[in-house]
C-alpha cells in the first residue's frame, strides 16, 4: 500500500512543557440565540487575506490559476472541465456567501463551513454532498499537533474546499493534477473529493509517525530516568491521542456511509470501491491510535510504579538510620543527664566503653537488618 512509505520525522522532546488545553467550546458564544443558516465565523482569523485557488481541468488539459472572487474562479471553467475552487481563509463571511450563491449551496451548509468547531459528518442535499473533515498537521520543531477544520462541497462536475488556512495538505494532489496520466485526471468530480479526503487520511499516517518517534524517545527517558518532564510530556501526548481520535471515529461513519449509501454525485461502480479502500486505512488509523493511548497509559503507570519505588528506597534508607540512632541517642540521653552520682561517671574508661557500646549496638543493628535482606 502507498502508506508504507514512511517519511522521516525529527523525533519531539520528551521533556516539552506542558501546552495548555484547547478550549473546546471557545467561540461558541458568538452563535448562541441566533437563528439557523445564519452566517458567523467561530474560529479565529489564521491568515491575513483569503486566497483562492482554481483548478479547471479534463483528460486532455489542466489549468491553475490564482482568482480575487468566486466569479473569477468559476470564469475559468470550460464546457466539460472539472472545476476545483479551493479557498484559504474562512474569517472572510462575503466570500463564502459568495461561494453559495454562485454554487445554489443551502444557508446550513454554509453555516457549517463558517462554523470551525463541527463534528465531522456528512449532509445530503442531493444536489450536492456536504462533507466536514478535521485536518491534523505538525508544527514546529517540538512536532504540535493542530487540527483545522475542512469543509468540501461535492457536486456534480464541481467540488469546492474551505480550509481555515493554507498548508501542504494537498500539494501531492496538486501534483498529480498536473500529470496528464494519473486517474484523478480521467475521473469526474466524485474522484477528486476521494483523492481530497485521501489526503487527509494520509496525513493521519503522518501525524502517527510522528507520534510513535515520541513514544519511543519517552519510553527510551523512562526506563532511564525518572525525571520530572516525563509527566508533562506523557499529559500531553494523551492530549493530542484523544484529539486525532475525536478527528478519525466521525471520518469513520462519513466513509462507511458513502460506501454503504447511494448518493447522486457519487459514482456507484467507479468511485464508490475508492472510498472503501480509505475506510481500511481509517480503521487501521484508529486502532493505531487506541494503541499508542494503551502504550501511553502503560507508560504513566510504569512512571508511578518506578517513583514509588524510588521513594520507597528513600524511606528505607531514612528509616534504618533512624532506627539505628534511636538506641544511640537514648544511650547518650542517659549519660547527658548530668546527675553528680552516677556510678559510670567516676570510672577511667567508661567514656570510651560506652562508645564501645553504641559501636557494637550500630553494628550489631547493620548485621542484623542485612541479615534480614532489609537493604
């Protein structure tokens, strides 16, 4: 399968700070008691301006071009071309309102675009299908985690994509767009909207790589070492686990439902066998995940048991000290008691008997607790 080709990713510190939590809910507020089909961005803005990029392409020809409007990029469509209108940016309302006017898309679909924080799924408006996905890309040396939300419009000839921001997602689809040879070129729309979420999944792969570099590195500190930027490190690991899971279980039901369902714009006997072909891989994607979450609960109990024991060392080490100075101390309380006729007082060498005393007493204490396998 091509997801055996693994790229190679520098491994994160283990010892990374603990990063906050996202909030789930943030933005919400903004959407509570208007009324539905309205039209309001939820998410922050993660680019200066929108950008659009067009692909209007058949067996025998492609274009791509960069469009200031919705208008422009459908401009660019000829008679029998699919039309791909890819749009980097959701914080610009107009333009997405644009985008449904000009496309016939229901006020709901488009409420849901602009809404960043839906729960992937998928809407049936016969006319078009309404797919919402997560992304998951790396960031950053310390290899972040951040989740985006797509949204993809599939219509008949035509498939539109929001995307919060622009990433290298689909730059091996834009590839195989410009290779008159490849299947995504002698295929329709349906095909392309399965090389789209097809990328997505294999970022997923990507991501898990990713994720298996910093198990191993952590695990490699732990059974090193105890040191106090394991936890940390583990608490945020598990984080991100659960948020590549909440982004792949809805992916899984989106998928199982294409394949199982007839949709309009979507081809029974030519596209239909693709889909089913991710939904392997996505099954495959979500047991890795509740693996490395086994793996990294393992981890954080081999953690606790190896820093109990570590304190139990210590305590055993501080306890036979103490033990062993508890009938040296009452010895020496006696004779520091300082009463004029205590027989021992007057001898010549009862200084030195009784530190002959509370030697023998401090070794006979050691034999003996070794004798016992107590340390």
């Amino acid at each position: 399968m091509k997801h055996a080709r693994k790229k190679q990713c520098q491994p994160a510190r283990a010892t990374a700070l603990r990063r906050p939590m996202k909030k789930v809910m943030s933005g919400m507020a903004g959407t509570l008691g208007t009324a539905p089909g309205s039209l309001v961005h939820t998410g922050g803005r993660k680019m200066q301006d929108p950008a659009i990029t067009v692909f209007s392409y058949s067996q025998e020809s492609v274009r791509r071009a960069s469009a200031g409007t919705i208008r422009e990029a459908v401009a660019l469509r000829r008679e029998g071309e699919v039309l791909w209108v890819n749009i980097d940016g959701l914080h610009d309302v107009g333009l997405v309102e644009e985008a449904g006017t000009l496309f016939g898309l229901h006020p709901l679909t488009l409420e849901d675009i602009l809404h960043t924080l839906q729960r992937p799924k998928i809407e049936d408006f016969d006319r078009y299908l309404f797919l919402v996905l997560k992304t998951l890309e790396l960031e950053g040396d310390g290899g972040d985690v951040s989740e985006e939300q797509l949204g993809l419009v599939i219509g008949e000839g035509f498939v539109l994509s929001f995307r919060e921001r622009p990433g290298l997602l689909f730059q091996s689809l834009y590839e195989r767009l410009e290779n008159p040879g490849t299947n995504v070129r002698k295929k329709g729309a349906d095909y392309l909207a399965y090389a789209i979420v097809d990328s997505v999944v294999d970022s997923y792969f990507t991501v898990l790589e990713q994720f298996e570099n910093r198990i191993e590195t952590l695990d490699d500190e732990l059974t090193d070492t105890v040191g106090s930027g394991s936890l940390p490190a583990m608490y945020t690991l598990k984080k991100e686990l659960i948020l590549l899971r909440k982004s792949v279980w809805p992916l899984r039901e989106i998928i199982s439902s294409i394949g199982r369902d007839r949709y309009r714009v979507i081809d029974d006997e030519a596209t239909r066998p693709f889909f089913r072909d991710i939904l392997d891989n996505i099954v495959l994607v979500i047991e890795t995940v509740e693996t490395y979450r086994d793996i990294v609960i393992g981890m954080y109990d081999t953690w606790l048991a190896i820093a109990n024991n570590r304190m139990n060392e210590i305590m055993k080490v501080l306890t036979i000290i103490a033990t062993v100075f508890m009938p040296l101390s009452f010895i020496a309380g006696v004779y520091g008691m300082n009463f004029r006729y205590m027989p021992e007082l007057g001898w010549p060498w009862g200084y030195f008997g009784v530190l002959g005393l509370m030697g023998s007493i401090f070794i006979g204490m050691i034999l003996f607790f070794r004798t016992r396998k107590w340390f």
